[in-house]
C-alpha cells in the first residue's frame, strides 16, 4: 500500500512528509487485496442509522451521521487515518480545518497518543474551538479565511518536517470515509439508492462515497449542493464564469473558495451522470428549521443538502425512488462570525 502521483504516478510510502507529488500532482491510494485497512483506534463509533423521513408527501432518508463520536461524518476519515499513521509510528501531526475535521482527527489522536497542531481561520466557530481544545489539540488561530489556514499549515509541515495529516490532501482520509458508502448498501439490503443529496465544499464526502460506490459495483446520482455564494463546483460543473465573488455563507464547512481536487470531484458528478445546484442561506435556514421540527437539529451545512433536495423534488418525485441525505454534523457548536 502506497500512495502515487494522480499526474506522473510517481510512488510514494504512506509516512512520507511530503503531502504531494514534485510535480505538484495530488496523491491516490494504491492498495490490493492483500492490503486490508483494519483500524485499530477506537472511541466508540456506531453504524449510525439510515431514518425515513417525510416532507409533505414526499420521503427522504437522513444518514444520521451526527451520530458519530466527534458529531460529524468527518470522524470516519479520522479513525483510518489516524489508526494508519499510529502503526507507522507517526509522533506528531498538523491539520488545517474549519471546524468538524479539525475535531474529528484531534479526537483520535488523542485516542491514539498521538500529538495534534490544528490550524484555523480566526471566525471558526467558538464551539468547535472549544471542543477541539478539548482533545488536547495545540491551537493555531489564523488571521484570514480557511484557505488561508491551510497555506500556513501546509508551510508550517514542511518548514518542521512534521506529517501533515489533512483531510483533503491525504488519500488516507478518503478511505475511511468510504465505509459510508458500504453502511448505506447494507441498510437498503444490499441496493444502491438512486440519489444521494451531499454538501460540498473541498469534496471528501462526494469523492469517499464515489470510491466507495465504485467499489461496490453501481453508482448512486451524486447531487452536490453549493451555496450560492460559493460556488466552485457549480460554477465548473455549469461551466460559468470563474473567479466570481466569495460571499459570507451560514454553511462555514463548505464555504471553499478552490477546491484542490476539483477535477475529482467532477469526475464523481460526471459519472454518476449526478448535478450540481446551489441553494441561498434563507433556504437553508428554512431547511433547518423544518427538519427541526422534525425533531432533529443539524448543523446549516447539513441543511443545505436538506435545501437542495426539496427544490430538486420541488415537483414530487417517483415514490420508488431512495433518496439519501447525509447528516452530516450536529446543529450544536456551530454559530461563527461573519468575515
């Protein structure tokens, strides 16, 4: 198991400190059949529930990944990665995050012994600061926005040669969030759902979901939803006009002006002959407050896939269709500040 250069297939092992290729390329995973990942770090995770839920005459079905130990899909990665770079005998760790990853991987190098640096924008939310502090993570507030966090955690990691474990460079991460893809095939009794509706902002749930699916056989339609003030994806997918300006949205986790694996994620819409759309914040908001009422308070980013697929279906929708929408953080700990 290795990992190679997605452009000049260039090798490299999986505790290099290098996070990409000489060539700029981005790593993949190469592994086989006798290359099994069995993640030995552990906090108690769940197979989080697949829930029917009805909006009117319609049915969606919310994969409740609040439910994980650190509150967000995100822990999924963590755990493989983590469990990973544990048995190669990784020390020490830097990570760059808006909120719920940052979360999720100092959770488990906790859990592992492992010690973390998290890089983050200064509007992160206060709650997840804090629950960040709390794992016992070394906190590094950045003057600017998410992109901005992540240029000084990527110059930081080379300057003291110390592995940088991001959720959006490192391969590693991928794979852990593949098991989703497995969970949901299991629930449905061993059938892929015709749409699954996700947020996206840097991709790691479309890509870990798409090789996942991939794996299995069959592709579900991706539908990624955007904000409407950050678009990237939309804007390649549509192939409208770039460099239009980034605004404040309430969804902080998907609000990622470029996208380092934009071509990936294209690929993934592409094949699954999925879409992209964008919702404004007043959906999202009303998103959220209907799916409260249903008893369930998630965080805006989960929202928006709520907001998307109620406009995509806004005209009823074949009842033989499954739908799937991906919880993915609680509601809790999400308040920030406005640029």
């Amino acid at each position: 198991m290795h990992f190679y250069c997605e452009k000049c297939k260039k090798e490299y092992p999986l505790n290099s400190i290098s996070y990409h290729c000489s060539c700029g390329g981005l790593f993949r995973l190469y592994k086989n059949n006798t290359d099994p990942i069995t993640p030995e770090v552990s906090i108690g995770e769940i197979e989080t529930p697949l829930i029917p839920i009805k909006f009117g005459k319609q049915e969606f079905f919310f994969k409740m990944e609040n439910l994980n130990p650190t509150g967000s899909f995100k822990a999924r990665g963590a755990k493989t990665m983590i469990s990973i770079l544990k048995n190669l005998g990784i020390k020490h760790i830097i990570e760059d995050s808006s909120g719920n990853a940052a979360s999720a991987i100092a959770a488990y190098a906790a859990a592992a012994n492992m010690k973390c640096t998290a890089y983050v924008p200064e509007n992160i939310a206060e709650g997840k600061l804090k629950q960040i502090e709390t794992f016992g993570a070394q906190i590094r507030l950045v003057i600017g926005n998410r992109d901005t966090a992540a240029k000084t955690a990527q110059k930081e990691a080379t300057k003291s040669k110390t592995y940088y474990a991001s959720h959006v460079y490192n391969p590693l991460f991928f794979e852990g969030i593949k098991s989703l893809a497995y969970e949901i095939y299991h629930q449905l009794n061993d059938h892929v759902p015709e749409y699954i509706f996700l947020p996206v902002g840097n991709g790691t749930m479309l890509l870990g979901l798409y090789y996942g699916f991939e794996e299995i056989g069959r592709l579900p339609k991706f539908i990624a939803v955007q904000s409407e003030n950050c678009c990237p994806l939309y804007n390649a997918f549509k192939k409208k006009r770039k460099g239009s300006k980034v605004g404040y949205t309430i969804a902080d986790s998907i609000r990622v002006e470029k996208p380092m694996r934009l071509k990936e994620m294209l690929m993934a819409i592409t094949r699954s002959n999925g879409e992209v759309l964008t919702v404004d914040d007043e959906e999202i908001i009303e998103a959220q407050h209907q799916v409260g009422r249903k008893g369930i308070y998630i965080e805006p980013t989960a929202a928006a896939s709520v907001a998307g697929a109620l406009k995509y279906f806004k005209k009823g929708k074949p009842d033989n269709y499954r739908v799937i929408i991906p919880i993915t953080g609680a509601g809790i700990n999400t308040s920030s500040n406005k640029d």
